[in-house]
C-alpha cells in the first residue's frame, strides 16, 4: 500500500483542489472507526455528511452487495431488471407515498425535483410558460450543479460560475410570514431543507414545518422536502419532517440510501407530480441499477429492524447534555436533532478548522461548516461506550481553546 504521505502528493499533484481535506489518508473502515496508512485509528464522526449511516462496512450491506455482484450490476433503464419494482415499491410505501423516481446522487435529485415541479407547475396548476417560480431558503445547500448554485447564497459556490438559472426566489429560513408573502400565483413549489446542514446544523423554530405545509397548501404549491443528509434515521425520525408530522409532496433522499458503498438517491411522491413524467423526459443510465437498488433494500430493512433512530435520540441528547453541562467558555451554542450537531466557537478561540484539526489530533474526525462552526453526525449504530469516548476527547479539545 502506498505511503500515506505519496497518497496525498498524488493527490495534489494530479486532482482537482476542489476540497480541503484534514491532512489524514484513510485507509481503512469498520463501524465507526478508520486507520490511516500507519495504523492509527480514529473515530469517524462525520459519516461522510450521513452518507455512512449506518458506519463502515456494515456487515448486512456488505453482503447484500456482495450478493447482488455475483447476478447483475447494471443493466440501464433501456432494460427492466429483477430488483427495481422492488425498491420502488418498498421505499414508496416507507415515506407513506406512491412513486419512487431513482437517481444516483442528491443533486441529481435535487435537479429532477426542480424539473418535476415546474412540470406539475405547468400541466396541473396551469402556470404561464417559463415563468414557475421555486421559493428556496437563505443559508441553503442542495447541491453543487449549476442550477442549484443558482439560488445559493454562499459566495464560494457562486462566484465564477454565473450567468445563472432564473425562477428562483429566496426567503429567510424558518420565517414564515416571509414564505407566505413569497408564494403567489406564479410559484410552483416551495423547496427547502428540514435543517440546514450546511449552514451548522439549523434548526427552525417548533412549528414551522407545520405552517409551511398549511401555507403550501392553501397557495396550490408544492412543498418540497430535501432530506438527502436529514432523512433515514439521521434526526431520530424515518424523515425530519416526521418531527411535526408534515407530510410533503415530494422528498429527496440520497447519501445514507446507499449505505456508505455507493451513490443512490430518489426523488418520491404522488402520482400526480411524478406521474407526469413520459419516456424520454427525464433519465440517468445508473440510476436504479440492480446493485443500488439491493444495498437500497437491506438499508430500509436496517432501519426497520434495528432501533437505530432510537439511538440517535438518546445519543444525540447524551452529546449535546454534556456539551451544554461542560459549559466551555469557547463555546457559544450548541445545536442538536436526533444524532447532527452544530457546536459555534468564539473567534477570538479560533475557527472550526484549527478546533477540527486538534479533535484529529487525538483521534477524532469531524469537519467545519463556514467559519466557526463544528458539525458532529456520528454513525446511528455507535454505542454508548464509543459515544462516551468521543465526548471525552471534545470536551477535552474545547475546553482547549
């Protein structure tokens, strides 16, 4: 194997420095541990932004692909194969819906979504040609495609990349009044993270999912769920929304679907937004493959068999209790739903970065979000004497700084 030290020289060397990774070289995973190249270990609370769920290497998936890799992998949807009705019809009936439109990636759902609103916008609500507007949220993050920069606000992934799609309108998170006085004739769908990840794990105020639905549904729109990193189990619930009992009309799930081993996602809802869709219209070659759609399934078998959403409450509560009892004076607030936290430090303190680079220090992995903000999403099947471990040495970083 090579040295971790040319891993990352090659990296450099001949990638893209579209990231700015902390200055380890996995090599290795198993649950929620990683080794590097030298055999040190650390404790992966990152989970690659929720798409590893369910840790690394978890056995149940794990086999499961392995079964799939032995039949088929790939077919294109030019062809049916023996495992898509399946998915479609199991993770429909999960999210109490009728149609399951399977991608590879968020964005990619994020994009279809976008697609299948202004469609509905046009044949069911009867919008004028080219003027459906999607109301999106401050602070959001749904992807990096050139349309979904498009209504970012964050000028690191904008600037440089316009001119830009237009039908977007903006609103402050979490402000309802805002939203209603946006959504008027002209608008198709309402898109929006149940918690912004992104923006250090926002949380809006108790009740604003419920008035957005009663708002969207009083002006014809639809609302529109983007639950790639908040969805299956990540907050404690099957989906965010389940927290106030909303019910949208369309969700986008992704990272965690696939199970840390590959890209899936999907876009699911009615038959009346996904049914308008014709061959032809909207499509990805990988996008449902046999092998996705079978580590897809043992996912949604996971988390109906093992009370993995109860353990991110009752962790998540036990991290976030000893953050806030810990009381750091580098520490400004500290915000938690199901097992996702965002831990704000002081400036005078220093930034997120240097902090995540002393957690790495004694072997801890998690990453920044802006500048003084410390995201934690753990593995949902960490025990509690990992959690204790974890917390031990955070606290011991942030009583540091």
């Amino acid at each position: 194997m090579m040295p971790a030290t040319g891993a990352a020289s090659l990296e450099d060397a001949y990638g893209v420095r579209n990231y700015d990774p902390l200055p380890v070289v996995i090599t290795r995973g198993e649950g929620c541990w990683v080794e590097d190249a030298d055999g040190n270990r650390y404790f992966d609370s990152l989970s690659a932004y929720s798409a590893l769920n369910f840790g690394h290497r978890h056995p149940r998936l794990i086999e499961a692909a392995r079964r799939q890799l032995d039949r088929l992998t790939l077919t294109s949807r030019a062809f049916r194969n023996g495992r898509l009705g399946e998915f479609c019809a199991r993770l429909a009936t999960a999210c109490s819906m009728q149609r399951v439109l399977p991608m590879n990636t968020g964005a990619e759902a994020v994009e279809t979504a976008i697609k299948a609103a202004r469609k509905w916008g046009y044949r069911v609500k009867g919008l004028t040609p080219g003027r459906a507007k999607i109301v999106v949220c401050n602070g959001n993050f749904h992807g990096r495609t050139t349309t979904i920069v498009s209504f970012s606000d964050d000028p690191a992934a904008r600037t440089d990349f316009d001119p830009f799609t237009p039908g977007f309108v903006s609103v402050p998170f979490g402000d309802s009044a805002a939203l209603e006085t946006a959504l008027d004739g002209e608008t198709a769908a309402f898109l929006f993270e149940p918690l912004q990840g992104e923006a250090g794990v926002i949380i809006p105020p108790d009740g604003y999912l419920r008035e957005a639905r009663e708002l969207c549904t009083r002006a014809n729109v639809l609302m529109v769920a983007d639950e790639v990193q908040s969805g299956l189990g990540r907050t404690g619930r099957m989906l965010a929304c389940d927290h106030e009992g909303v019910a949208p009309d369309l969700v986008l799930l992704g990272k965690a679907l696939g199970g840390g081993i590959l890209p899936v996602s999907a876009v699911v809802g009615s038959d009346e937004v996904l049914g308008l869709f014709r061959p032809g219209e909207h499509g990805s070659t990988f996008g449902g493959n046999p092998l996705a759609c079978a580590v897809a399934l043992e996912v949604l078998d996971l988390l109906a068999d093992e009370p993995l959403s109860d353990n991110a409450i009752e962790l998540g509560a036990s991290f976030s209790d000893s953050l806030r009892a810990a009381a750091h004076p580098a520490v400004t607030e500290v915000r938690q739903r199901g097992l996702w936290i965002g831990v704000d430090i002081r400036a005078e303190a220093g930034t997120a970065r240097s902090a995540c680079e002393k957690l790495l220090a004694v072997g801890v992995l998690a990453k920044e979000t802006h500048e003084q903000t410390i995201r934690f999403a753990p593995p949902l099947t960490t025990s509690a004497d990992e959690l204790d471990w974890l917390l031990e040495r955070v606290n011991l970083v942030l009583a540091g700084l």
